[in-house]
C-alpha cells in the first residue's frame, strides 16, 4: 500500500461495524473460510434488505397485482442534467 493510501484509509474513522470486524477478526482467516464469512455476512444484509422491503409491501398495501404492475411499468425517470 502507498504512503498516499495509507494516509487516506487512516484519516477516514471506521464505523462501529467495522472497529467491531477489527477488533473480532485479528487474526487471519483461511481462504475458504475467509469466503464462508463474505456469504454469512451477505446473507445477512440481503435478510435486512428483505424485512425493510416486506414492511413497505405492508404499509403501502402492495398485493401480488400491485407487483405486476410494477413489473410492467417503467418507474425509472430520465436524468435532466449531465454529471
């Protein structure tokens, strides 16, 4: 890692999820198991992703008709100005 880089990671202050991953993990994992926590850990944020997704369904009233329609529908809206 460049000096530059280490200067840019270490003025950043990490989150209290990844102090946590810090302070849990350090030591090394082995690939494999360094790739079981990847999937555990994007299990668990595609479940969080779901509950949110679920308590909109709810509070808007969607029903299976609701989503069809979506599906159906183009809900994307054109960007008026360039970046």
């Amino acid at each position: 890692m460049t000096a530059t880089a280490q200067n840019t990671i270490s003025a950043a202050p990490f989150s209290n999820v990844q102090l946590e991953i810090l302070k849990t993990f350090s030591f090394q994992l082995e690939d494999e198991q360094l790739l079981r926590l990847r999937k555990m850990l994007a299990t668990f944020f595609a479940q969080i992703a779901i509950e949110e997704a679920n308590k909109t369904w709810d509070k808007k009233g969607w029903t299976d008709e609701t989503a069809a329609k979506m599906m159906e529908t183009k809900m994307r809206k054109r960007r008026t100005q360039k970046i």
